[in-house]
C-alpha cells in the first residue's frame, strides 16, 4: 500500500492506495453526539489541523451483543460514532457514487462491517461511503436522530466527495434491510432533498415498517450514562420510523404518489425468503401465521394459511415494496423492480429462497452471512450469477438502464408490474413477481436444516 492524501472542508486525509482504489476510513462528517448533543440533532465536525490519518474505522454506534458483532472493523463501540468511509478509485474524477446506508434493524452493525465493504465496486469505477448512524435509543427515543444522522452523512459527500473524485451531482443511496427502509425514508424526508438523484432499495418493505405512533420516551436522567443509554429498546421494540409530518412528512406510499420523491430513479428489491428473519430472532412462524392470516383472507384450508414464512414475506416486505413502486412509478419515477430469487447451490436444499438482502451482497460482491451459518461456498457459476446482477446495478449507477446482455430489465408499470425475476438457479426472465401461493409452494419443496423451522 501507498500513502495517499485530499483535502475536505475540514482540513487534510491521509489514506491508503492498494490495486487501483484509494481508502479513506474513520472520516468524521459530524460532531460527537456525546454530553449535552446526545439527544441533539448532529452539528458539523470541527476543522482540524495537520494531516488527520483515515487508516482506521471510527468506532461502532453502541449496540446490544450479537453473534455477528465480532466481525466488525471498528476497534470498539462508542457513543462518538458518527465516522464514514470512502473506497474510490484512484485518479477518478466525476465518478458515480454510492452511498450504502447498513442494516441491522436499527440496533446493530456499522459501515465498519465488511458485508457493506466498497472494494469491489471501487475497482469498477464507482466512489464508494460507508457511514455509522446512531442506533437504538441513542437514535431514535425522543426524535428521528437517526435520521438526521444519516442526512448529515449525505450533506457532508455532497460538500466533500469531488476531493475523492466523486460527482456530488451523481450520487446514489442504497440500502438492505433497515437500511432499505431508510432509503424510503431518505427519499421522502424533506431535509434530504437535493442530496441523491437516484435510490435502491433492498428488502426494506414499505409502509409497513413506518409507524405514526409517538416517538419513543427519552431515558430519565437518572438512567445514567452508558452502557444504559447505549442500549436497544427493550425486547426489540421502538426501531420504526415515525412519521411526525415533519421530518417524516407520510407514510412512503402517499408522499410518493404526491410527487414528493427525491430520487428521478429507482430501484425496489426483494427476496424470495425475506422471512429467514423469523428463524434468525427465534420467532414461530406458526405463531406468524396465526396472526397474520386473517389480513391475507385466505380460506381456513388454504395452505398458505398455515405457511408464517410465506405470509411474512408478502404481507410486510413483497407487497408494501411493490406498493411503494407502484406509488413512485405513478409519479412518474423511474422505476425497477427486482425479484431475487438466487441462491448458492451448496445452500438450495435447505433454504426456500434468496435470503432477507441477497441482492445487496452479490451487488457489492460481499459474504452474504446466511451462507457462512451454512457453511456453503459459491461455484465458479454462482459467482458469474452474482456478476450479472453487479453489472446491472453497474448500469444504473452510471445512470444507464440497468441492463445486462439480451434480457433487458423494463421499467414498472403501476398495477402491471414486470420484474426482472432471479430464479434460485440463476436464471433471469422477466414477469410477475411471485405470489403468496408460489411462495408457499417455495417452501414446500425445501428440506428442513437441524431443528424443525430453523432455517427452511
């Protein structure tokens, strides 16, 4: 590796350059959200002097622990966590740029995490940032702090992201999971307009995961200092958006088809089993079924009735997101959507589909985890699958059609959808997205792995 170096707003960067791609990690684009700015909205990082190096990740936003956490790149978990991270490719100028906003369901991971590692895309020509968001309370007990949070990120590549060769007039923000539902946030959040011109989502549902109740509480002040502040919301509740009519004008459905995008395109996408989530937090999917079949009106003896997995997937991810592209393409956004269905060979006799965010990893060329738990490894022909997807996504961050080889991916059409369909084979075509039967049916023809409903 070499020394690199630019300047930002906020004085000198010293990175890293190895095989065509400069790194510039630990960036602060905010200042700390400690003391009297905890509950504050983010205020602008202070200048400093000298060269700052940016050879590290800044620490984590505070999370509660998890299996995962380990594999982080940040050195530890702090309340002064609002860093980014930017892969670009040396000597670039006025290149696309993409911003990934992380998932974790609003408790967990970071930009520090290699599963949203920009390297890949970098060597493709794009300007890649990663970014921490305060998580939890910290983010989201007495406002939308996480929100802002993340604009403030947004704000800052727009000032900075020409010293690393990015176009601030070219930038897209993509999101998986939480961070898919932020992007539907993102595009409708009145501060952030004039900040992207392009969005992707990945299996951030819709309408679904806003809510329109109150913000949670702030702590009482005798709760004291981290690690009580620092924590998740008891039992998992208190991570959804609000929707205040300010900062949040609507649920995504409504603002969108009011004409209130910021994106001119778009990309919705999901998977064919987004609700591996279920086995992943121990919820019974019969348990789901229960409660969620009497809003599918099924039949009693419909099979689908009884499938908790098939339900979760169309009832709070599959149809809120073709909901939302409805809504955008009636506005007349440009709009795509994607039905992944892809799954590596070794791992297609016990999982009924692409897992919750497939699409996101085999865009970025990153280890989908779901596959580490199962120990599976990709073929030579599943990596040329995840290619063809990359190439694609390739496409429309250059503001092209999102296009690769003779099958053209076509725009939607509201109430008509044509998808670009992923089949767990690999096989693209393009058509209606799977319905709540097929994707009963999907489940159907699965082996169960260990334990009856681990993961299937």
């Amino acid at each position: 590796m070499t020394e690199v170096e630019t300047r930002v707003a906020q004085g000198l960067l010293v990175g890293r350059r190895a095989d065509g791609v400069d790194r510039y990690f630990g960036v602060p684009f905010a200042a700390p959200p400690v003391g009297e700015r905890r509950w504050a909205a983010p205020q602008p990082p202070s200048p400093w002097t000298g060269r700052r190096p940016a050879l590290a990740f800044g620490p984590d936003s505070p999370q509660p622990p998890f299996e995962g956490w380990g594999q982080s790149r940040a050195a530890r978990m702090d309340e002064d966590c609002l860093y980014l991270n930017v892969w670009a490719p040396a000597g670039a100028d006025g290149a696309p740029v993409l911003v990934v906003v992380h998932g974790g369901g609003f408790q967990l991971m970071s930009g520090a995490h290699p599963i949203f590692d920009g390297e890949t895309l970098a060597s493709a020509g794009i300007v890649v940032v990663t970014f921490n968001y305060r998580l939890g309370v910290l983010g989201f007990a007495g406002g939308s702090n996480w929100l802002l949070d993340q604009i403030a990120a947004l704000r800052w590549v727009r000032d900075n992201i020409a010293a690393f060769g990015g176009a601030p007039d070219r930038v897209t923000v993509l999101g998986m999971s939480a961070g898919g539902v932020s992007v539907n946030a993102l595009n409708i959040a009145p501060a952030a307009a004039g900040l992207f011109s392009q969005a992707v989502s990945i299996s951030g549902g819709g309408d679904t995961l806003f809510t329109s109740g109150d913000h949670p509480p702030l702590p009482p002040a005798s709760a004291g200092d981290p690690p009580v502040h620092a924590s998740a919301f008891s039992a998992g509740a208190g991570e959804m958006p609000v929707v205040d009519g300010a900062r949040i004008p609507g649920f995504p459905t409504r603002v969108l088809a009011a004409g209130g995008a910021h994106a001119r395109r778009l990309i919705v996408a999901f998977s064919t089993f987004e609700a591996i989530i279920l086995d992943l937090m121990g919820l019974p999917a019969d348990a789901m079924a229960a409660a969620l079949a009497p809003g599918a009106a099924l039949a009693a003896d419909d099979p689908a009735a009884r499938d908790g997995h098939a339900l979760y997937d169309h009832l709070v991810f599959r149809q809120p997101a073709l909901d939302v592209a409805d809504a955008a393409a009636g506005a007349g956004i440009e709009t795509y959507v994607l039905d992944y269905g892809f799954v590596l060979a070794a791992a297609r006799p016990h999982l009924r589909g692409s897992p919750h965010g497939a699409a996101m990893f085999d865009t970025l060329g990153t280890r989908d985890p779901t596959y580490a738990t199962l120990n599976a490894e990709p073929t030579p022909q599943d990596l040329a699958v995840a290619a063809s997807l990359r190439r694609r996504l390739l496409g429309f961050l250059r503001g092209e059609a999102p296009d690769d080889g003779p099958l053209a991916w076509p725009r939607h059409r509201p109430g008509a959808p044509d998808a670009l369909r992923v089949a767990a084979d690999g096989r693209e075509s393009v058509g209606r997205p799977l319905d709540l039967h097929e994707l009963a049916a999907l489940g159907r023809r699965t082996e169960p792995r260990g334990q009856a409903g681990t993961i299937r």
